[in-house]
C-alpha cells in the first residue's frame, strides 16, 4: 500500500447538500464531504467553470494495482475577525484486519483568508491516493476524516470504504 498525500491549492466551486450519511456532514453551517474516487482526472475535473459542478465516480471497489483519490470537501468555515479561516484534518485509514495504515493528527486543511464567498465548497489542502499493492491484505479499508473548524469549534466525522480485491488468476 502506497500513500501519497498532496498538498493543493485552495479552489472554489459553488455548491453545498448535506445528507444524512457518513460520507457527508454539517454542523452549525459548516459542512463536509469525503470521496474516494478511481478518477485520475479529479483535479482537472475539480478546476473547471463553476457550472457545472464536476461529477465524481466513487471507488467502492478495486484490484490490486488500481489507484484512489481521497478527496476532503469543506464549506462554510468560520472566518475570524482579521478574515481568516483555520480548518484542521485528521486522517485515519483502517485495513481489514482492524490495523492502522495511516493516522495523521492536526493537519492543515485550509487555512488563511479565502477567495469568493465562504459557503463555496472547497477541496482541503490534503487529498490522499491509495495504490493497491500485493502485499496488502483484501477486503474492506475504512478513511475516516475529522474535519475541525478551529474557529467555529466544530468537529464533522467522516467516513468511507472501499474494498480491496487480491489478484485474479
């Protein structure tokens, strides 16, 4: 297994729905979204016009070999008084068999001021992509996400799966 976390500029896209599953959540205003996607193309996706807004596959499945995008979506932080917002993540990313393969604490999200209006929704500073490889075992990977809005003071858990399929013969 093969991480990479890659850092990008802040981009702005306006939109914003809630739902009642993991992988979306809103607290106060402030909002979150996680997607895994196999879309290679995410980013060129992501940096298109403002409409309309870019579609994702989500990755539910894949083969060893294959690669994912983890994306993190934030919208309507708090801004602070000098016009600032500080967004922290932490990352975790559980293997089948209950181990960590990854858990990182307090990273910087999105922070500074923001261009455009505060309830666009942005993708975090922190994307991951997973590449499956043969040493890792099969089955169901969970990305759980904790967006923290440092100024609003509000936690949004997120979480998603995929499942990792061993090579076929």
């Amino acid at each position: 297994m093969k991480f990479f976390i890659t850092l990008f500029a802040l981009l702005a896209v306006s939109a914003g729905a809630t739902a009642a599953d993991s992988t979306r959540a809103s607290v106060s205003g402030f909002s979150g979204w996680l997607v895994i996607t196999p879309d290679a193309d995410w980013d060129k996706k992501w940096r298109t016009p403002e409409y309309p807004i870019p579609a994702f596959k989500i990755a539910d499945e894949l083969q060893i070999g294959e690669t994912v995008n983890i994306l993190i979506f934030y919208a309507n932080p708090k801004v602070s008084a000098s016009g600032n917002v500080d967004v922290r993540c932490e990352i975790k990313v559980t293997r089948p068999d209950g181990a960590t393969a990854l858990d990182e604490d307090n990273l910087d999200c999105a922070s500074g001021k923001l261009s455009g209006p505060v309830t666009d929704l942005r993708v975090s500073g922190n994307t991951l992509q997973f590449v499956g490889e043969s040493s890792d075992p099969p089955g169901k990977w969970t990305v759980e996400v904790t967006l923290h809005d440092v100024y609003a003071n509000v936690k949004l858990p997120l979480k998603a799966q995929f499942t990792l399929r061993g090579l076929v013969n």
